[in-house]
C-alpha cells in the first residue's frame, strides 16, 4: 500500500543533514523524493567517514555512514547548477514538484532564478522550504550555520553537561546533531502544513526554517523557568531541574536511571528500597520539598541504589511502577528486545554492498504502513531514468553529459 504521500513530489537541493533529514521523513512517508547534487562530489556528508560502507569483497566504498543516515527513500541526479542546462533541468524538475528543498546560503539561488520569488510565478502551488542556520532575515541572516555552533548560541549548551562544580563540568553539546535533526523534523511539520493549506487555496508558500529558532524552542521548560522564576537555568548534569529524584544513580554493577516523576511513584521506591521512613520526612514527602532540598535527598537515594546491581533494581521497581531504565550502549539499545520487536533496525538492498543497515521512522501507520524499497541512492544512479521522465532522449541526455551539465 503506498504511503501517505504518495503523489507528492519533492526536489531536494539540500545537503549534509537538516535539509536531507527532511528529505528522507518524506521520502519514508511516500513521497517521491529527488535529491539533486554536485557531479563528482555529491552531498558533502559522503565523504565525512570513516565509517564507509564495504562492498561485497570487503572493500571500503565511497559512502559514508553519515550519508547513509540521511538519504533512504531518494533518487539521485547530478547537475551542475552553475551550468544554464542545469539550470534548466532544475527549473522543469521544479515545475513537477509540490515541495522544494534547499539549505543554500540567503540569496544564493537567486542568481540562478530558483529563488522563491523567481519561481513563485511559473509554480504558483510549490510549497518552498529553506533551512539556515539564522533564517531569511535578521543581522545573522547571511552568516553560515553550523550545528556544534548553534547548540552553544542557543542556549542548549548552557544547560547540558554536568556541573561547573563537579569533576569534567563545562559545557556540552549533544551527541548527535539536534539542532540539524529538529529543523528538519519542523520542516516537515511545516511542509505538511503547507501542503494541506495549498490542497484547500492552490497557493504555495515560503518556509522560513532557521536552526537557532529550532533550538531556542526546543528549550521548552527551562525557557519557562527563566522567563517565570527569573532564574538563568544552569548545567545539572543528569539531574532534572523540576523533579527530584530524577537522574542517574550507580548500581552495584553499573548504572541505572531513577525516574521517580511524583510522589506516589517516590514512596513506592522508598518502601522496596528498605526505607519507608525517608518519603514520611518533611523535607522529602513532596516533590516540592525535594527540589528545594536536593542536595540532601539525592546522597540519600545513591546509597540505597548502591546496595543492589542493575538488573535487581530494574525488576523490583518495574514491579512497583516506578519508572527506570539502564544506561545502554548504542548496539546494546538495538539488541533490547523491546526495540528488536519494533523492528527499528532493518536492511535495504544496495548495488555496491548488497545490502545497506538503516534505522526506520518511529513513526507507525495502522492503514498506511511505511514501505522501505530504496536505499540511499549512489551519486548520480537515477539521472537517466529521470531526465527521461522529463522527456529528454538518450541523444539530448548525451549532449547534457557531454557538456558537463549532468553527472
């Protein structure tokens, strides 16, 4: 069955991740996704390895696990877009589309007439979608836009990473990409909407997606509790700032992560812990009193978790409802048998290795289920078959190759 989008059609300009994550949720959701990119290179994140996925001899290939991360679902053509054929080629690639992509820098497209404004009057209807790092306006408009950047000047790192008093304080930034995943995921949430406002108007429109926007709104409570209690938010570590105890705590074999989020589920863990009286203590009994005295509850939670492993305190606290997890490695998390039955890992053909490891969308359909057939494309596999579909014969796509226009 296909999947919900089926019948939209997206030309993605972009490249290394916020852009491209877009373009995949997309392309998993049904969509036919065309990714355009430089002849010769491609998108920038096939080269950021190691890891490179090995062929079939064992033999490193020239894809990146990066890229491999970002692109399922597409097909690939490569242009030279500073070439007037490629041009042209994006221009009737744009006349077919519902959605554009594009991460290029503020009026870069311009030039080439495939700006919003350019292309607004032959596609009227094109949901155009563009992702910087500060968006289309402001002083920081024309600066680029990195991640790790981002994550410092929004504020994310301000409040990630453990205390300046404890040992290794100081600020960190995530350890995956948020601020480049959550534009894209926005993204989508805006081209949706787009979609569904074209579907009922027939006009498109122009999605302004900055990456310090995304991040500064993803800061949710702790912007609250500034704007509200007046306090700056600092860096906790792995504790929570409203809840306590809300954090990690050492087992007698590792460790393990305590979520007691209200009152009933810290009594419940005070009583299989052997102490009853500690959740009865005035300064304990709410989760009030708790936050406001943290540094003398958490010393008294960490000794008691110390006195059994990981697995004890899993079983008896899932026993009592009281939620809890361990600290899992990344292949550890897959092997979980909860996430082997969601079928979250999973395996694509590929020319080069046979087949591809990916990691599928969490996002689960009871009457259109999401169907994987394509993994991510090889720099330029579909140009043929889709300049053919834009009515070019086998001599005019020769001729396009020949001069350089096409990869």
């Amino acid at each position: 069955m296909a999947g919900p989008l089926a019948g939209v059609k997206v030309l993605d300009l972009s490249r290394v991740l916020a852009g491209p994550w877009a373009g995949q949720l997309l392309a998993d959701l049904g969509a036919d996704v065309i990714k355009v990119e430089r002849p010769g290179a491609g998108d920038d994140t096939r080269g950021w390895g190691p890891p490179y996925l090995k062929d079939k001899d064992g033999n490193e290939t020239g894809e990146a696990g990066y890229y491999l991360s970002a692109n399922r679902g597409k097909r690939s053509i490569a242009i030279d877009i500073s070439k007037p054929e490629g041009q042209a080629v994006i221009h009737k690639l744009a006349r077919r589309a519902d959605v554009l992509l594009e991460n290029y820098k503020v009026g870069g497209l311009k030039k080439y007439g495939l700006d919003f404004e350019s292309l607004k009057a032959e596609c009227p209807g094109l949901v155009y979608c563009s992702v910087t790092g500060f968006g289309q306006t402001g002083p920081y408009a024309d600066r680029a836009g990195y991640d790790f950047m981002i994550q410092a000047m929004g504020g994310l790192m301000s409040i990630t990473g453990e205390r300046d008093d404890k040992p290794g304080g100081g600020p960190q930034k995530v350890g995956v990409a948020v601020s480049d995943l959550t534009t894209g995921l926005y993204g989508v949430i805006g081209i949706l909407a787009a979609l569904r406002h074209r579907d009922l108007t027939g006009e498109g429109q122009h999605i302004d997606m900055a990456l310090l926007d995304v991040t500064l709104g993803l800061l949710g409570n702790q912007n609250m509790n500034w704007f509200i209690g007046g306090n700056v938010p600092k860096r906790a570590g792995n504790a929570h700032a409203n809840i306590v105890p809300y954090q990690d705590f050492a087992t007698a074999d590792g460790h393990i992560i305590l979520a007691a989020g209200n009152d009933r589920q810290f009594k419940a863990f005070c009583e299989v812990a052997g102490d009853p009286a500690l959740a009865e203590n005035p300064r304990f009994a709410t989760n009030r009193a708790r936050v406001e005295n943290r540094e003398a509850v958490v010393p008294l939670v960490a000794a008691l978790i110390a006195k059994k492993t990981t697995a004890e305190w899993i079983a008896i606290l899932e026993d009592v409802a009281v939620p809890c997890g361990p600290i899992n490695t990344i292949p550890q998390a897959f092997a979980d048998p909860q996430v082997v039955s969601r079928g979250l890992a999973f395996e694509l053909d590929h020319p080069l290795s046979g087949k591809v490891p990916q990691v599928a969308c969490p996002i689960k359909f009871s009457g259109t289920p999401i169907v994987y057939e394509k993994a991510p494309p090889m720099l330029g596999q579909h140009s043929d078959e889709i300049l053919g579909e834009l009515g070019f014969n086998a001599e005019e796509i020769g001729a396009l190759k020949s001069g350089g226009a096409i990869g």
